[in-house]
C-alpha cells in the first residue's frame, strides 16, 4: 500500500486524534447525556471537559515510539466496543470485561457475524490504517516535553475553571449519573480493563478455607443416603416463566409435578453474568459482600459438602465452573456447545448408585445462552413461532427472538422434568430433592436492550429477576425434615441468590460456623 503523503505536528496529531477518538464513537453517549441536561451551557461544558481530559491522555501517551500503536489500538477497541454497544444496548464495565474474558470460542462465534466485520472493519480498520500512514513530526524531546507541560496544564486551568465556577451542579451531577460513564468511549472500558485487573491479581491470594468446622448431622433414621441435586440454569429470566405467569407455557412439563413444586417468584439475582453469578452461588458471602476473583483462593459450598463427607459431582455442559468445581469430581460430555442439555443425565441413576452415602451433584445447564438461542433446543421444542434464526437479533423482530428465547426455556422445562423422573426412581435408595436455579436473567429488547451483563447498579429486572424452584415431594419432605405446607407460605416472599449456600447446607444436614439460618429458606419450616 503507497504511503500516504501527509505529514502533521505532533501537537496537532494530538488534538486530531483525541477529537477523533470522542467525537464519531459516542453518539449513544451524546444521545444519554442530552436525556439529562438537554441542549444548554451544561451539555457543551460537560463534553468540553471530556475532551480536555481526553487531549491530556493523549499528550501523556502518544509520543515517537507509542503514536501509532496507541493509536490503531485505541480506534480497534472504540470499534470493537461500539459495535456491542449499539447493537446490544449494552454498557461496558468490568463485569462485562470479565464476562467476556470467560467466554469460550462457541460462545463468542455467537456473537460475531458480517454485520460485526463489517462494523470493526469501516469503524475500526480503515481509520486505523489512515492513521498509520500519517507522518508525524515530532521537535526535539525537551522542547515536546515543554509544549505538551503548558498544554496539559492549561487543559487542567480550563476544566477547573468550568467545574468550580459551578462546583454544587457539577458534584450532584456526578453524584446522580455515575451510569453515564459505562457508555463513553474509551473511558468505559479504559476503567474496566483496570478494575478486572485488580480482580484477577486477587488470584495471587493465600488461599482461605471456611466452614472447616464442618460435620453431617442425620436428620432421620431412615437410613438412606441423601441426593441433592442442584440444577444451575444459564440466562433463563423470571418474567418468561409460566409457573410465575407468563402468557406462553414455558414450563408446561413441569406440570405433573406441580403438586411438589415450590416457585419462588421474587428471586433476584447476585449477578447480571455467569462470571459473577455462578461464583456467587456457591460463597458464604451475600451479594453486598461478595468480590468477583477472591472464588479463586477460597472455599465454596462443595467444598464443605466434600469435607463434610458428601461424594460431590459437577456435571458440566457450560463453558465451565468458573473455578468452583476444581477440587471435586467433574465430568465434561461435550465442547464447543454441540450438546443439548439432557446430556447432562447421561448414566445418571448409574453414577449415582456407583456411590456410597451421601451425595451432592451439580448440573450446569448451558440453557438460554444467547444470542443463538434456536441452537439451545431440538427442533421438536421449536412451539413457539415464527423464530429467530440469526445470532444478528437486530434482523428480528421482537417477537421472534422472544419466541426463540420461550423455546429454549420450554427445552429446559422439560429437561428438568426428566430430572425428576430420574430422582423418583431413585427415592427408593435416597432422600432426594431438586434445586433449580439460574444464574442471571436476559434482556430480550425491553428498551432496545439486547442479552445481559449490565452494570448492577442500573441493570433492568429482567436480568436480575430470575426462576427458582424446588422439586421435593411430601415423602423426602419428611426426611429431610420439613414441613411443606409452611414451605409453600414462602414461595411469595423475595428471595435471592444468597440464599442458595445456607439452604443447601441445611438440606445436606451440615453443621457449620459460616451457616447462617437467616439466609436458609427452610430454617423456620423445620418440624420440630
């Protein structure tokens, strides 16, 4: 390619570029800001200032060896950002950044269509290679340093001009919309990038045991072994399932059991991705408490469970644990997505009589995972229609992809069915009973919002709101100890994640320091 005849100053490139990486990638950021403030002093004043920050970052970074390296990094990524941004109406964080980094391969071949090469290639390369070509003078080193010190400090005089002359508005304007800065480019994921950092350097940490106090106390004499099952489910929300009633029967398999089921309508979730939520699942620590990364060096709930003397099994048809199954038995059937989730029961009821006492299993469903939601389900569950064929949603419409999403539900519904069925025949030789639950909701273009991971702090219910139910006939009911009908009184009242660690150690009959009864469901139906 013929170098491009065009040469400019290294202060101008600066002032280009920072421009360049504001003005063209933020029109969601644009669009936002102006809902607040509207057309006025305050809308050009804040995105004033944004610039000023952005040209003095760019007189930081950008010299001889790093201009251009920086430079076709910062356009790939601004890109790269915007195209999920826009097409997904999602904001960038370090949760999101997390999420992403725990992606497997077949999760992000979902993601990635022509719509998303032509995007980076018009957005990201040919800018990027522009730039590239661009000859850029710089003057000797002490003379740059100077022009760009009297820069920056007069960028620095010019943003607290404007912020103090007007310091009670600027504070409460920080203050009321820290959301804003999950949609400016490259601030959002500038921050993200230094926060999942810190996260995983947390990885480096002495590790922690908890609950080594931990012994099994039978709570019946009829002398069969426990099975607990827990059922994690991928992406399933709330608002689409028909036990919680919703328009379509999503769950219509589940309907033979409905006898001995117990919903719980009010759940919330820890988390608005898998890698947080899942983790979360299984800590003593509630939502509030709980720091993504520390799941590396410390405890969980299986490993209480394994100290206590349970055989601990994770069955995994996810794109994995996210560290929580290292230290106990873990069967993988399938890479790369090709399995349904009934896959997860292979030689079920044969593994388990393979045991001796107690036993603990999990099943890591791969569930509602989009955006390809028509690959989560056989064709036959295909009863919603018409649906959405594409990983690009936007070539949908609304309804489609909601019908895709309510099939993939349907497929769930009926694989836990076939759960139960497995747990029936094996009541016979066990105390057994089935927890479901899922990690985190989905947005199904509610708002023009598309699939998850946003920010907690303004994430829609429709990621946060999820299903949980419980699978525990009257017979297992009495061996476990609890009394049903009181049981039933609480599928009303809210519920979240944080309840899922001390009601299975309850369930499971262990005695231990880090239990605590406030957070376990079934504490006050205890029979006494």
């Amino acid at each position: 390619m013929p170098r491009i005849k065009f040469s400019t100053e290294a202060f101008k490139y600066n002032l280009f570029f920072s421009l360049f990486l504001f003005l063209p990638y933020n029109f969601i950021f644009f669009k936002k800001l102006y809902a607040v403030t509207g057309w006025g002093i305050d809308y050009i004043c804040i995105n004033l200032i944004i610039w000023l920050l952005l040209f003095i970052c760019t007189n930081l970074l950008l010299w001889k060896h790093t201009s251009k390296i920086f430079s076709v990094i910062f356009i790939l990524l601004n890109a790269f950002c915007l195209y999920f941004m826009s097409t997904f109406s999602v904001s960038i964080d370090k949760i999101m950044l997390l999420n992403a980094l725990e992606t497997d391969m077949a999760e992000s071949m979902d993601l990635l269509n022509r719509k998303f090469f032509t995007f980076v290639f018009v957005g990201g390369i040919l800018p990027s290679l522009l730039l590239y070509f661009v000859n850029i003078k710089f003057v000797a080193f002490k003379k740059e340093l100077i022009t760009r010190a009297i820069a920056i400090f007069a960028c620095l005089g010019l943003i607290s001009a404007i912020i103090f002359s007007n310091f009670k508005y600027t504070a409460q304007f920080l203050r009321n919309n820290r959301d804003l800065k999950y949609d400016l480019l490259p601030v959002n994921y500038v921050g993200a990038v230094i926060s999942a950092v810190k996260i995983l350097v947390r990885s480096n940490h002495e590790y922690i045991n908890i609950g080594t106090d931990a012994v099994y106390v039978p709570q019946n004499t009829n002398n069969k072994p426990n099975l607990i099952v827990l059922v994690i489910g991928e992406t399933a929300r709330a608002a689409n399932f028909s036990l919680g009633g919703y328009k379509q029967d999503t769950n219509r398999d589940l309907l033979p059991y409905t006898d001995d089921l117990f919903y719980f309508e009010q759940t919330t979730s820890c988390g608005t991705s898998t890698a947080v939520s899942l983790p979360c699942i299984f800590s003593n620590q509630p939502r509030k408490h709980f720091k993504p990364g520390t799941e590396v060096y410390t405890d969980n709930l299986l490993d209480i469970f394994k100290r206590s003397g349970y055989n601990v099994l994770w069955r995994e048809n996810n794109s994995g644990c996210k560290n929580i199954c290292n230290r106990v038995e873990t069967e993988t059937f399938c890479r790369n997505y090709a399995c349904k989730d009934e896959i997860l029961l292979k030689n079920f009821q044969q593994k388990i009589n393979s045991y001796a006492g107690n036993t603990l299993v999990v099943l890591h469903q791969q569930g509602s995972h989009g955006p390809a939601y028509f690959n989560r389900y056989p064709k036959e569950f295909e009863r919603y229609t018409p649906t959405c064929q594409t990983e690009d949603l936007s070539q949908c419409s609304q309804q489609q992809v909601i019908n895709t999403y309510d099939n993939s539900l349907a497929y769930t519904s009926y694989m836990l069915a076939q759960t139960i069925k497995q747990l029936q025949a094996l009541s016979s030789s066990h105390n057994v009973v089935l927890l479901y639950v899922s990690d985190h909701g989905e947005s199904l273009g509610e708002n023009g919002i598309y699939l998850h991971a946003a920010p907690y702090l303004i994430a829609p219910d429709e990621q946060t709101h999820v299903p949980f139910l419980i699978w525990l006939d009257k017979e297992n009911a009495d061996a476990f100890n609890i009394d049903v009908n009181c049981l039933q009184q609480k599928i009303a009242q809210p519920q979240s994640h944080d309840n899922i660690f001390h009601s299975v150690l309850h369930l499971g009959g262990i005695k231990t320091q880090v239990y605590n009864k406030e957070l376990d469901i079934f504490d006050a139906c205890r029979k006494k």
